[in-house]
C-alpha cells in the first residue's frame, strides 16, 4: 500500500502547476482502481452522457455530459468517478454536484458517486449529497482502505441488489506498518494559512499556527485513532487539527478566552436551527438598535457591559469601557443580551462565538489597513501592536453588517470540519482550562504524540491582552491563573526564572504523560539561546532524547518584526525529541577552536551557502549547531544578541532583509580547512545518527560544500581523511560517526 502511488510526495502536488488533472487520472487514481480489483473491462473512461433535461439553443442541440471514469461490475454500471485538480474542493461545492449528475443519469443510475483530487479522496451517496461517507487524504490512505474496499470494490456489488454500509466483504486488506521509533524528520513545509476556513475568518487571535504544519507533523508522528496533546492549546489549531486527521485530541490553556473560542467553534450544531437563532437575534436586534443620543443613552442603563475592569499598563486608557464609544458600548450590549436569550447552550456559544468575533472590529483601536483599504479589512491595535492602542481615527463600522459576515464564516468553517467533527467524534476532543505545568487529570503514559507551541518569554502577555474579551464574554481571570501563566513580564512582573521554571516543570509534565518511543514537537522562536539551552536541558534531564530541529517559516511578519529588523524573529525552530528508555545525552563535541571562532564560522558558512542569509537563518543554524555540538551553554554566555557581531562583521541589505560580506572584504574564519570540515562533520553525522541513518561518501561531499565554499574549497580526500579520523565505515560505502573520544569540547 505505501508503494501504490511508488515515490510520489502527496504533499508537494498543490505547489505543482504541471499536477494537473490528466496526472490524477494516470497516476493517482489507475493505480487505486487497479488495487480495488478493477480490470480495463471494468473500467469505462470518458463515457458520453446526454442530459436529459437541458437544451440550448434554437436547434435544442443537447448538451453532454462526460464523466472521467465509469465502474462496471456484472455488465451494470456500479459507481463514476470523476478526477480534479489538486487544489480543487472535492468535499463540497460546485464539483459535487457535477458529479451527481453523472451518478443519477438515466444511463449509470448508481448509489454511488466519488471524487479524487490527487491529494485527498471523498465518496458520496446519491441519497444523501450534503456530506461524504468516506473521506480521506491519499497519504494515509492506508487506513481506510478496509472502508473503501466495502464501499467500492467489485466485490462489494451484486446484480440487482444494493450495497449496504455494514458489509464486510474486502478484496484487499492492507496491513498499516507505523514505527514510531524510526519516523523521520520533517523538511520545511510551505504555508498554506488562508485556505482553511475553520482557522482563518472565524476570530482573531495573538499567534497561530500555521495548520497545514501541524497536520503535517501530526501524520508524521501519529496514528489514526492516537491521542494528541498541546498543552499550550492556544487557538486550537493542534486540537483542530489532530480530529480533522482522525485522531483524539486534548488541548489544554490557561486563557479561558482560548478554550471558549475552540470549543464554540468545534461544538456540532444543526445549521438550520442556528440559522433560526440568528434570523430571531437579527430581525430582534434590528427592531431595537439604539441610533440617536436619546436611544443610545437609554440603551447604556438596561443593558450590561465591562465596567471598571482594568486594562494592562502601557494601555492608552484605564479600562475596557473606554476602548469603546457610548454607541458601540449601547449596541454591543443590546446584541449580547438578545443572544443571551437563546436556550439551546450551542446554539448560544455559537452566537456568542461571533459576538467575540465582531468586538475585534467594533472598538476604538480598530484601524483601517493601508494595504487593504477595503471596509472591514482593518485590524485592532491588540492583535497588531500587542498593547491597547486607541486608533488616530477610529472606523464606525455597522454592527449588522459584520455580525452576518461572522455568521457566514462560522458556518464555512463549521460545514468544513463537519465530515470529521459531528455528534459522533466531538467527544475524542478535550479541550480544557488548565495549566500545562499540572496534567494530572491525564494518566502517566497514555498520550502518542504532543506537538505545542509555548509563549515566547516577553513577546506577547495572552492573559492581559485577553481582557477586553474576557470582560464581554463573562469569563474569570483569577489571580492563580496569572501565576500559572507561562510569560516574563506582564503586569504581574514575572521575572525570567519563573518563566524558566513554568516552562521547565510543563516539560516535565509532558515527559509524564507521552508513552515511551513517543514524539514530543517543540515549537520555539525565541533569540536569546539560554531559553535554548533551558529547554534542552530540562528535556534531557527528564529522560527525552534530542532528535533534531528543523527550520519552519509561519506566514506573515509580526509588527515588531518590521519595527526591528535586528533583534525580532518570524519564523521558529521545531525541535523534536523522543522519549525512549535508554536516552542518549547531546556529547560535547572536541572541535579545536574556540566560540568566538565558532560564531564566526557558521555565520560565514550559512552565508557561504545561500549567497547571504537572513537573521532567521543566522539565528537557526546557530541554535541547531549549538544543539548538535552541545556549546550552547556557551552562546548563552557570550552571545545572547547577535546585533552587535552582525553589524560589525557584515552588510545589511533592507530591501532583500539579507546580511552578506562586507564590500571587498574576506570571511574572517581564518581556520585550517581541516577544522571547518570536522565542525560540520561531526554536526552532520550526528543528526544523520538520530535518523538512523548512514549516509555515503557522495551525499557527505554534496552536504558539506556548500558549506565549505567561503574558503579555500577542499579536495574529496581531504574530507576522506578528516571523515576516517572522526567517523567509521559501514559496509561499502556507508560512514558513522566514532562513539568515542568526543566527551570534551575545547
């Protein structure tokens, strides 16, 4: 089943322009049909329909349809399916209905209709078009042919007869071969933020991660029916992410404005009941809207907002009312009080989730975007400059307008996760406040996988932000809370050690509840390498093995980013670590050179290799060398600001945000040749070791000259001397790295 599709990488198809729908047909869906047990007498291609309702024209020329694949079974057509292009819907839409016309034609009259795109694989009954039966992406495709075979195989039809769901009959059944020990590393993927309606449209939120990566990860290191955790659960993209992939999911935060978010959004309901409650709450609020300074001053004394409730310092005023006008503050709570009325609890929630959606638009430190001029395509201050900043001239927006608006997203984004998050599989979801240094409610060993992204030191206070939302939606901050919370900083001036010890003991409690061989993805984009450090000590120290860190972009640059060049991040590392019975610390490399010499090389080597390189990539290549040759005990020391070496060793160009040579210069790294191999040698073969892999002589000379090319470029025999003095050969031509005399550094 894994050679079924032979070396093609899935994922990349979307990104391919030339993957068009001829491809699907060819190389996707033949090799599929072939499997099911389908012959090219079974298989018709391309068969002419003619409508039998519609004509065009004076002449009532009829109009043709043509299916790209009817299935024949016993001389009776069984089901059509009909291949698209990789970026097209085939969940619901336009598609779905095309193909249905296919499936009910007079000629074909099957119960049965399907759709392929190359990356993912839906079946529909023609009963029932509104959602499919069976829905799956193609790399994992594995786990649901038991499914598809009862569906779809030639066995699975009789002459004269209808197929039923609960058949067992299979003719192929796969078996799924998963070792969690032997996963490999993920390289960067590309980001695809916007084109997931239940992450993007549905509320604004301080950081996201980008969900096409976590999915990704997730595949990548799980099973369906595994348990994921993300004790930093934030907006919910792991949780969302995890029951979108058939697994079970627990997202934990201590902002309870972040769990009412994913569990209003995740909760099933039935469209048309909420429908009817937003047509009540609509036409109700519509009848009573405050507009003059007479309606609006009797609106601010029957009905309830966010009094007295202060705001962080730093803040252009005092407190939540003030970030409002009277009219917003009378209109908001005229529309809170109507939605309040409605019995049915997620009916309700659901309201109120675009209620919360509505209050990013509707306050004082609304703005419009320059970029995007556009009515509504603004931003709040909050979300844009991390701090309560009241707009130079605020936007009035109509409330009805952008409360429909936040209707029609919530249901796209609900009717997307619908097929995988119903009434049926919302309880394999937890989504809880709770602190990630205490999950004692979740038992010792029994979570498969945890990909978490945690707060980032002083970047962003979440609690303090959170107010004004928090305040609306009747939701309790208390004091504990803010000590549990993971930040340096904020208004309760939490000093660095407790951020180290929140994180440190959060780590500890995930050690505890990830079962052994089990993946633990740590997502951090924090400069200062003591953080670093911090984290791959507390991890060692709990008994994870350090597997590897992979570079990954997360879409767009942060405000601070644009503002600060120099010293802000975007981007992150993904750190990967195992939990493993007999863990292998990270070994003190002996490289013969000192760290400022270190520090040098590797800015100049990352350089060397990409014709310039960027802060991120700077940052990056330092951390993972510091993780794979154990100095960043070192860098922490000497070299938490990279600032100060950047601008004084290397240009910076503004335009291409790239540090190069400076003009006429010589890379300063004046060391012997035979170093700079060993550095990345040992660095390279280690990771290559963690992957469980022993690469040959070939693929260690491709590696390691791009690195190389800022000096003089070494002969292959020189690498050969230096790889036989520090490595080992396997076999013909494969290398490992010596296990020992690399205990001490310099």
């Amino acid at each position: 089943m894994k050679n079924l599709f032979g070396n093609l990488n899935l994922q990349t198809l979307k990104q391919n322009p030339d993957f068009k729908e001829d491809s699907v047909r060819e190389v996707i869906i033949l090799p599929i049909l072939k499997a099911l047990g389908y012959t090219e007498i079974n298989i018709v291609r391309s068969k002419t329909l003619q409508h039998p309702f519609l004509k065009i024209g004076s002449k009532k020329r009829p109009i043709n349809l043509v299916p790209d694949y009817v299935l024949k079974v016993e001389n009776n057509f069984a089901w059509v399916l009909d291949a698209k292009a990789p970026n097209q819907n085939i969940k619901e839409g336009d598609h779905i209905e095309q193909v249905y016309s296919y499936a009910t034609h007079p000629e074909i009259r099957s119960n049965y209709f399907a759709l392929c795109n190359g990356v993912e694989f839906s079946i529909f009954k023609t009963t029932a078009t509104n959602i499919p039966i069976l829905f799956f992406n193609l790399d994992e495709i594995e786990y649901h042919w038991e499914k598809l075979t009862q569906y779809l195989s030639p066995n699975s039809f009789q002459s004269g007869k209808n197929f039923s769901y609960e058949t067992t009959i299979a003719t192929v059944k796969y078996q799924v071969s998963f070792d969690y020990n032997t996963r490999p590393l993920l390289e960067e993927i590309p980001v695809k933020k916007q084109s997931a309606k239940r992450h993007f449209g549905v509320h604004g939120y301080f950081t996201k991660q980008s969900w096409n990566v976590v999915a990704e990860y997730i595949k990548n290191f799980s099973q369906p029916g595994d348990l994921i955790l993300d004790p930093f659960g934030g907006s919910g993209v792991t949780a969302i992410e995890a029951l979108m992939n058939n697994r079970k999911a627990i997202s934990t935060d201590i902002n309870p404005m972040a769990v009412f978010l994913v569990n209003s959004l995740i909760t099933p309901v039935d469209f048309d009941e909420l429908s009817a409650a937003f047509a009540r709450v609509k036409t109700e609020y519509e009848n009573k809207e405050p507009k003059t300074e007479a309606d609006i001053k009797k609106a601010l004394t029957k009905y309830p907002y966010p009094q007295g409730l202060q705001l962080p310092k730093g803040s252009d005023v005092e407190t939540v009312e003030q970030l409002f006008s009277d009219k917003q503050l009378a209109q908001l709570g005229l529309l809170k009080s109507i939605i309040k009325k409605e019995k049915n609890k997620n009916i309700r929630d659901s309201l109120m989730l675009m209620f919360s959606g509505l209050l990013t638009k509707v306050n004082l430190t609304y703005h419009n975007n320059p970029n995007r001029p556009a009515a509504g395509q603004g931003n709040a201050s909050i979300f844009a400059y991390y701090r309560y900043r009241i707009a130079p001239s605020p936007v009035d927006i109509d409330i009805l307008t952008y409360f429909e608006m936040r209707f029609k997203k919530i249901i796209a984004a609900k009717k997307e996760m619908e097929y995988f998050i119903n009434e049926k599989t919302i309880s394999y979801g937890s989504i809880l406040k709770k602190s990630a240094t205490d999950l004692s409610f979740i038992s010792k060993e029994s979570v498969d996988y945890i990909y978490t992204d945690p707060p980032y030191g002083k970047k962003i206070p979440y609690l303090d932000l959170s107010v004004m939302w928090n305040a609306w939606l009747d939701l309790e901050v208390t004091e504990a809370d803010y000590e549990q919370e993971a930040i340096e900083g904020g208004e309760h001036q939490k000093t660095k050690d407790e951020y180290n010890q929140l994180i440190a003991e959060s780590i500890k409690e995930m050690y505890r509840v990830l079962k052994f061989d089990r993946w633990l993805s740590f997502v951090f984009a924090h400069k200062d390498p003591e953080f670093w450090h911090l984290i791959i000590d507390t991890a060692e120290s709990c008994g994870f093995e350090y597997i590897g860190a992979v570079p990954q972009k997360n879409g767009q640059t942060s405000f601070k980013k644009r503002q600060n060049p120099f010293t802000v991040l975007s981007g992150q590392l993904i750190i990967n670590f195992r939990k493993v019975r007999s863990p292998k610390a990270i070994m003190k490399a002996n490289l013969g050179m000192d760290i400022a010499e270190i520090v040098i090389q590797t800015i100049e080597g990352i350089i060397a290799k990409n014709d310039g390189a960027t802060l991120e990539q700077i940052n990056d290549e330092l951390i993972i060398k510091g993780l794979e040759l154990g100095f960043l005990d070192l860098l922490k020391k000497e070299y938490s600001d990279l600032t100060p070496i950047l601008l004084g060793n290397f240009d910076y160009d503004e335009k291409t945000e790239l540090f190069t040579l400076k003009k006429d210069a010589k890379f300063k790294s004046h060391i012997d040749v035979k170093l700079r191999i060993k550095y990345y040698l040992i660095s390279y073969l280690r990771r290559m070791e963690r992957e469980r892999k022993n690469p040959g002589f070939d693929e260690i000379v491709l590696h390691l000259l791009p690195l190389l090319k800022n000096g003089t470029t070494p002969e292959n025999q020189t690498i050969l001397s230096v790889l036989e003095d520090i490595g080992e050969r396997i076999g013909e031509n494969s290398w490992k790295l010596k296990k020992e005399g690399q205990l001490s550094l310099f």
